[in-house]
C-alpha cells in the first residue's frame, strides 16, 4: 500500500494510479507531488501486480468475490485464487485439486475451465496428456513401482509382476475392494536403491520379492 | 532463525556472514542427518528422532545440534549421518545407533568402528570420506557443500561464502562483462546437448523483445538420473543464486522454476529457498539494493518425459500440452509467451556462481579444453558403489565404473554401460578407454544426455533393454510428429515379436530403417535421438540380436519366451519355499521330496529363481530341459545326506 497524504486538506487514501508525477486528492482534487522515493514504491507495487494478472486480464489485485461458491465451484476457486486466476497455471491448479480429491472428476474440469476462462476442450487436453492426472477413482492406496532403467536391470519387472498377480489387476486399475490402485513411474529418483515401490508417501527401496506380500499387508 | 535482515548492500551482506559466524563456535558439536529421497526411503526420519530423543535424554540437547542436510551422493549406503566437527561419517545407521553414537562419539569423541565404511575389497574400516575409492577419484565442486548445509536454512549457505558470487557480479562486473566470462569458461550446457551457455546468454541478451525470461530446467525424466534432484535437494540456494545472475546478465525480471512433481522433496525445498532469499532481499524488488528485480516462481511438471525438452517446457509453463515446436528460431530469441527465454539445467546454474567467483580460466583449467568443469554422473545398475559422481570432464570410463564404481556386482562381467537415458547409446567393453566428455561419446553413438549411467553385467539381454527403451518412448512420446508416434510402434512391435521368438530375419533391416528414418526427421532433440539406444545395441550387439531371431535363444536368459526354469536335483534340499511361493502352482513335490516345475502351467515369472536360497533353479535358454527323474518318491532327506 501506498499512502499519500493531501497537503491540503489532509486527507489520506492509497494511491493506486498510473502517474508518476503527481496525485489527485479524491476529495478536494488538490495534485499531490510525488516525490522520488515514493515513485519507487508505486514502481514496485505496480511490478508485484503486473505479470500475473496482465495475463490472465484480470486485475487481481482488486479482484472481488461476488458470491460465495460451494461444492465442487467452492473447491476449484479456492486453489484458483491462490493462483490468482493465472491461465498459465492450470497445470498447478488441476495438481493441487488431484492432491486434495485424489482424482479429477469431469465437472470440477468443467468447473475450472469456467474459472480460468479456458476452453473445456483445452482443460482436457492437459489432463489427458500428463501422467499425473487421473481421470477415473482411485484405490485408497496408491502403489507406484519405478520402471526406471535402474530398476529394472535390477529387477522391477518381476517385482511389478508379483504385485499384480497378488492384487489381481493389471497397471492403471483399482482393485475391486478399493484398496489400492496401481501405477508405475518412470523414475522416482532413487536409483540407487533399485528396484523401488512407492505406497502413498512410503517409500521402499531394495525390494525383494518375498517382502512385497508383507508391505502390502500393512495397508487396509 | 532470527529475524530476517534484509540485505541492501554488499557490505550488508559480509555483515551478516559475520554476524552467523560469530553466532556459531566451530568447536560445537553437530550431527548432520541426510535426509534426501534416497536416504529417506531407507528411513533417515526416524534416525533423526532416535537421535533427538537419545540427546534428551543424555541431557545434550542445548550443546548438540541436528541438522537435516543433503545428499552427499553414496545413497546405497544411507542413512548417512556424519558428526561435525570431526567429520565423521557413518553409513547404514539404523535408530537403534544412536544411543551408541551420542554417548561414544559425541561424548568421548571416540569413533564407533562398527558403523563406518567398510571397503569391500580390502576390508578396512575407512574413517575419512576423502579415503573412500568411491569419493578419492572425485572432484566435488557442486555437490561438496550438500552435507554442509541445511537447505531450509539461508544462514548456513550464507555463512559458507553464498551469495558472494552475486554481490560481486551486480557491483563489480556489467551484464556484459558476465555473459563474456561465461563464454571464456566454455561451460556447456549440462542438460544433454552440450550447447555452449555462453553463447545461449548472449543470443538472449542480443534478442528484442521484452519481457525476458530466465527458466531452470528440472524436468529430470531421465530414468536412472538423479543429480538434478539431489542438487534441487541439497542446495537449492546455489541454483537460484545462479538464476540471479543470469537474470542480472540478460536483462530478465521475471524467471521460473521448472521441478518434476514426483521429486516433492525437491519442490518444497526450492520453494523454500525463494521464500527466504525473498525475505533477506536476494529477491525481489531492487535485489541487494541494485536495480535488479526478479520475481521466481516454482511450477511443477505432471510427468510427462518430453517437457524436459526445451520448447515443450516453455509450452508447459504457459499452462498448455507440453508440446515441443520446430526450432526454426531457437527459444533464446522466441521462447516462453514468444519472448527471448534463457532456459538452462539445474547444474549449470549452479556452476555459474563459482564461474564468477573463482573466474573462468581457473574454471578452463578443470576437464577438458573443449569440454571444461565437472559433470555429475548417476552410477547406478549392476556396479558395487552406486549413486552420485562428480567428476572432471574426460576422465576414463573405465576409471569411472571400475575405480569409482567399484565394478561390477557380483565380480560378474561387464557388457556395456547406458549413457544419457533413452537418449543415449550403449557403450560395449572395446570403448571403456574413452575420455568421457561430450565429443567423445557422440563419436560412439551415445551423449552426455543428464549424466545417467546405467551399467549392465552379462544377465542384461541387450534386445531387452533396447525394448525397454523404445516401449518407454512410446508411451512417452507427445505424437506430434508421425516418424516417432508410429515409428516407435513398429519398432515396438518387431522388438517384442524378437523378445518372444517371433523374429523373422528381415526385422534387423526393417528395425535400422525405422531408426535411421527418426534419427533425420523430427522436430524435437528427444526425438531425434531416441533411436539412438536400438542403433547402437545393433551395432556393437548384433550377434544377440541374430541369436534372439535365428536360434531362439536369449545369452542373457532374460526374455521370457526363450527360457524355461529347471531346478537342479542335486541341488534341491526341498525345502518347499518355491513350492508356496509358485504364484502358478507349477511346482510339484511335497516335503522331503525334490520339486519338479511342470513347464505346462509354468508362467515364467521367476519367483523361485529369486527366492532359491540354494541356487538349484536354473534358467535355460536354446537348449533342451534335461528329462525329470523318473520317480516323484523320496530321493533324499533333508539334512540327512550322510
């Protein structure tokens, strides 16, 4: 915030304006020099707004909430606003939604296309191409076994293979009790301590094929 | 933490390294516990709390400290803790060490034998990290300071000479006079390509345009590389501080972040490090009190291979499909929002402060002349001492994988190394004299790629890998440009056709033909040089190819349709393990008596090969499976073969 006092009637209001020169008193019109110091301020503030928002055409600085959303419309505009209704930053949005609902219901893509003012054409686009998305429900566990070229000269292949005999699905499915779900991932980095199962946030590494059946127990 | 001071001025800055220094006896004991991906997974959260517990309650808890550090690279070997200022560093500890520790190390300063390094040539117990074969032939210029410093902390990165390189180069140098001695440096760019960086600063610089834009790239996709994430991890600050200059020296305000999603160490800490450089005016408006001012932001990838491509990434940045776009005008002149964009790997910013610091001909003078500084490699596959080097461009590779590596697992023999990921070749036993650095490798056919080595023994089937690769290029690939969205199907399909004894002769030309094809017509470098895997496994492996596709039999025992599992009946004690195990009940027997697989029902997964505690099961491939015993009955007891 930037406040200016009036030398006239002293009166002060935050100036939010573009002139660098000098400033109209809203209530007796009186022009207020700006002085040097403050031009960098007005500067800077007008910088931390700029970016963002001159992309997404919305000024989000003084951007309001009209009504209060609820439901699904409640849940996307609040990790909308966070990302001050940024189009760049769909890909961010929908991760975050994921994170929190644990899927991506059609609707609440529908919903951010509103939001964002992107076509829901284009919403679908990006979730359908990133691997992170997912579409359909998933297990209340997630299992994500690394494939990665380390692991699997380690031995990942049969890892996985054990899994999904134990589970009875196959990669991408849920296990019809809704226990878990099962993915594979590239690489998670790890691979040091090849071949690599990631439960949820759990991580196990050097998996040998006898302990798969106990760590799988664990979860319920 | 104290209150964070903001810094406006250089002096400001020695001020502050001052003042946490004064703030800190070096004689104070700390124990720095590694706690990076890798350590994690092998349970580094709860040996920091055995320890924090077994301080309390030994009454240490105001005279030790703990600190939560990055990865020092030997991650087959974590949890790692090292205790300073000793430098004592010992490996696998489990919770129930530290009570050992705290009262033998930090107590009476004494060295607890039992937990350090032990090298598994000669035996010793090695004290010192500089003494161990897989840390002397290294030379550590990015990766030294990960086990010093706490990268949710700025003081310690700070109290360690951080942030010195950008005091200098915002006050003493012009952005000129930057990029110039990023150009004597002859850094190349460290993501892959090898591009000169000095050059890639100065197109930006030169470009119209504005606003521009400075981007870290730390989209690792790479299977098998994990250098960007332990340096993200470990410390995040010296990549930003690089990202500052490189802002200073083009002429951008605004830069970017780019980290994978599945790295959520490595987004948390980096958000971190903004958040603090931010508060101690290393951010922002009017950086250090100059005229520069850089907004970061972290955006994180949702896992799609191709986004590490530069122009793809930039697409992915501006919230659409990662798609990567003909390069006519490269990104440096027209990248993000079509405005000139600086985009580098993560270790290339973080080679730039020590380029301005130190100066670029002591910089010339690490590596090669051609190829200068240090690379990171990810030694991981089939070698005995996996996981981060940081060596000078050129040095052997046999000096890489049998000195530092330690060799091959198992003393088994080596059969090549995987350079680069998907997008680089294999290296057989003929080339392991060559100096690794950029040229070198393209003249064998593979690349630097990110630095991910992947080193196969004589159980890798070459055919395989090579599958492995194109099967994950498939699914990778975005389907812009058809020679890869149905190029790689075909190969896909010949290679599995080859993997399951279907091969017919003509599919090696067919295969050469595909590859050729990609190699000259697509838009994108991961594209381009995708079938580099399948050209270089037929060229130095070709006899296993004719093997796979001529005699139906695999050398390596690995594709499933070509072997079958036999157990040794002079080896099975019949203990029954495979027989529970057998996910098919192939197995036949009972107790005392020795098992049989029935190759009918036999699924070939290999449970009992790996769980066979006395080596009795046996692969077979191209050759006949010796006829069962004609009796099931009792041949031998356990135990009781007297």
């Amino acid at each position: 915030m930037v406040l200016f006092v009036c030398q006239h009637c002293d009166y002060k209001w935050d100036y939010r304006g573009e002139n660098e020169h000098y400033a109209t008193c809203p209530r007796c019109r009186y022009k207020v020099r700006i002085t040097e110091d403050k031009v960098q301020m007005l500067r800077q503030k007008r910088w931390t707004w700029s970016s963002a928002s001159a992309r997404s055409g919305l000024d989000t600085a003084v951007k309001e909430k009209p009504v209060k959303l609820i439901g699904i419309a409640g849940i996307v505009n609040r990790a909308a606003e966070d990302y001050q209704y940024d189009k760049s930053m769909l890909i961010q949005i929908l991760l975050r939604l994921q994170k929190d609902f644990g899927w991506l219901p059609m609707e609440m893509l529908v919903e951010a296309g509103k939001q964002l003012g992107i076509s829901i054409n284009q919403v679908y686009q990006v979730a359908t191409f990133y691997k992170a998305f997912s579409l359909s429900p998933r297990g209340r566990h997630l299992i994500r076994i690394c494939t990665g070229t380390s692991c699997k000269v380690r031995g990942a292949p049969t890892i996985l293979e054990k899994v999904q005999s134990f589970l009875g699905i196959n990669t991408g499915e849920v296990t019809s009790d809704g226990r878990f779900s099962l993915e594979t991932v590239n690489c998670l980095g790890g691979c040091a301590l090849g071949p690599m199962m990631i439960i949820d946030d759990e991580y196990y590494g050097n998996l040998k094929l006898l302990a798969v059946k106990r760590i799988l127990s664990k979860y319920t | 933490m104290g209150p964070a001071k903001c810094i406006r001025s250089p002096k400001d800055l020695e001020e502050l390294r001052e003042e946490i220094k004064s703030k800190r006896k070096p004689s104070k004991s700390s124990i720095s516990v590694c706690v990076s991906t890798g350590c994690v997974a092998l349970g580094a959260p709860k040996v920091k709390d055995a320890f924090m517990a077994e301080l309390e309650k030994q009454g240490l808890k105001d005279q030790v400290e703990i600190k939560e550090t990055g990865c020092l690279g030997f991650c087959e070997q974590g949890p790692r803790v090292t205790i300073y200022p000793e430098e004592v560093c010992y490996f696998k500890v489990k919770p129930e060490d530290a009570p050992e520790i705290v009262s033998k190390s930090i107590r009476e300063k004494k060295v607890v034998e039992r937990l350090l390094y032990q090298d598994p040539t000669t035996g010793k117990r090695v004290k010192k990290l500089e003494d161990i074969a897989f840390y002397k032939h290294q030379v550590r210029l990015l990766l030294e300071n990960n086990a010093r410093i706490d990268p949710k902390n700025i003081e310690d990165y700070i109290a360690l000479g951080g942030y010195s390189a950008l005091a200098k180069a915002l006050f003493e140098m012009t952005p000129e006079e930057v990029v110039e001695e990023v150009k004597k440096s002859k850094l190349r760019g460290r993501g892959g390509g090898g591009f000169p960086t000095g050059l890639k600063w100065e197109t930006t610089r030169d470009a119209p345009g504005q606003p521009k834009y400075v981007i870290v790239n730390c989209d690792e996709g790479d299977p098998g590389a994990f250098m960007d994430r332990s340096l993200m991890e470990g410390n995040p600050h010296s990549v930003l501080e690089g990202l500052i200059i490189g802002a200073y020296a083009i002429g951008a305000n605004e830069g970017f972040v780019y980290v994978r999603e599945e790295y959520p160490i490595a987004v948390e800490n980096i958000s971190m490090a903004i958040k603090q450089a931010k508060e101690y005016g290393l951010l922002g408006w009017g950086i250090m009190g100059s005229s520069l001012n850089l907004r970061v932001r972290v955006h994180k990838g949702a896992g799609a291979f191709v986004s590490g491509e530069s122009s793809a990434l930039m697409t992915a940045i501006e919230g659409r499909v990662g798609e990567p776009r003909p390069k006519y005008v490269h990104t440096a002149t027209r990248g993000l929002w079509d405005k000139p964009s600086l985009l580098n790997n993560v270790k290339t910013w973080a080679t730039i402060p020590l380029i301005v610091l130190k100066g670029a001909e002591w910089f010339g003078s690490i590596g090669t002349p051609d190829s200068s500084g240090t690379m990171i490699f990810s030694l991981v596959g089939k070698v005995k001492n996996t996981g981060l080097v940081e060596v000078p461009m050129g040095i052997p590779l046999r000096d890489l994988i049998f000195k530092i590596g330690g060799g091959i697992r198992n003393d088994k023999k080596y059969k090549a190394v995987q350079v680069g990921g998907p997008s680089g070749g294999f290296i057989p036993e003929q080339f392991l004299d060559i100096p690794v650095d950029y040229d070198e490798l393209a003249k064998v056919g593979s690349m630097m790629g990110s630095g991910g080595m992947v080193v196969m023994d004589e159980d890798t089937c070459m055919v395989d890998v090579a599958r492995y690769f194109v099967d994950f290029l498939l699914e990778e690939s975005c389907g812009k440009c058809i020679p890869c969205r149905e190029g790689l199907r075909v190969l896909s399909s010949t290679l599995n056709d080859i993997c399951a004894g279907k091969g017919k002769s003509e599919d090696i030309l067919t295969t050469e033909e595909i590859a050729e094809t990609m190699r000259e017509s697509l838009l994108c470098a991961l594209g381009r040089t995708a079938a580099n895997p399948v050209l270089t496994s037929l060229k130095y492996f070709r006899d296993e190819w004719e093997q796979h596709i001529k005699e139906n039999r695999c050398q390596a025992k690995v594709c499933k349709a070509l072997i079958d599992f036999y157990i040794d009946p002079k080896k099975c004690q019949a203990c029954q393990l495979c027989l529970n195990e057998c996910p098919a009940g192939a197995i036949q027997g009972d107790k005392d008596q020795i098992h049989l697989i029935d190759q009918e029902k036999c699924i070939k997964c290999g449970t009992c090969y790996e769980i066979c505690s006395f080596h009795a099961v046996k692969k077979l491939s191209g050759e006949p499976i010796p006829s069962a015993p004609k009796s099931m009955k009792p041949i031998r007891k356990l135990k009781g073969g007297k």
